[in-house]
C-alpha cells in the first residue's frame, strides 16, 4: 500500500508527540484538505475504524491522550483498561475542558457519542459498564488520539 499523501507526516504505527500542542479549530472543509482520510472519517463523518486495529488497543505507555485533530487533553493513561473490545477504553476524562457528549440514536439505540470538547471531533461512544471508580467504559477509536509521553506533558516548548 503506497500513499500519496505528502501531508501526513505521522507514522501511523508509532504516533507519539513531544508535548501537548493545542493546534487551531478549523473548519470541515478545511480539515477535509489537511487530516488523513481515515482520521477524518472518523472525527468529521462520525465513522469508527474496525475493532483490534488501532495503534493504542494494546498500548501501555504512562502518558496523556490527546485529540490528534487539535491537541486537546483527553485522556490519561491510569485510566486505561483493557476491555477486550478493540478499541482503547477509558474509565474516566482528563479534565472538565476534555470531552463533551451527544445522544446518538443512529443505529436505532440510543448511545452516548463523545466528542473533543474543543474541536467538536467525534471520538467514540461511552458505555455504563466500566470499572470502578465511575462505572463508565469511554470506548474511543485510536486514529482520533495521538499520544504524549509523561515526562513531556508538561513542558511548555
Ligand atoms: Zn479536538
């Protein structure tokens, strides 16, 4: 498989930042030119890419998960379980400003969607039978995140 696109310059197997760096929202047109296409049709057209497939199913760095579309804080990685779904799970948010949340009612039940509280991108869906403390499952597709190591999250340049 050859891509054309000289944009992306992630590597898709290994995406890990050297710092949180909150990126400016921009419009879906926009986004449409500049995000991999699989990444935007998960964060823009509310896609979900296939169980067991993403980088961070099975990753256990100690770090903070950020929206790989503009940087915000979401997720942090003590809060990651394994839940043998496929998808990275989360039991809890990183902060207030992380995530907000819709009702979904596409597949004719009604689910609780998750999107980037800040670039409006949809990350997945959260689900009531997570672990304790909270109960929840924050069931999250790995293209949307990008990664930051401990050690680098709170460097400021
Ligand atoms: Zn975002």
């Amino acid at each position: 498989m050859f891509t054309s696109c000289a944009q992306d310059t992630h590597n898709v197997e290994q995406r890990i930042s050297n710092k949180i760096n909150l990126r400016p929202v921009q419009t879906d047109i926009e986004y449409k030119k500049t995000l991999p296409e699989d990444v935007y049709y998960v964060a823009r057209e509310e896609g979900t890419e296939r169980p067991f497939t993403g980088q961070y199913v099975n990753f256990k760095e100690d770090g903070v998960y950020i929206c790989r579309v503009c940087g915000n804080p979401l997720f942090d990685s003590k809060t990651k379980f394994k839940s043998g779904t496929g998808w990275p799970s989360f039991y809890d948010y990183y902060t207030n400003e992380s995530l907000k949340e819709e009702t979904d009612n596409k597949l004719g039940i009604t689910r609780m969607e998750v999107e980037c509280n800040r670039c409006n991108s949809h990350l997945g869906h959260v689900f009531n039978d997570g672990p304790n403390p909270t109960g929840l499952r924050y069931c999250i597709n790995s293209v949307v995140l990008d990664f930051v190591p401990r050690k680098k999250v709170n460097e400021t340049n």
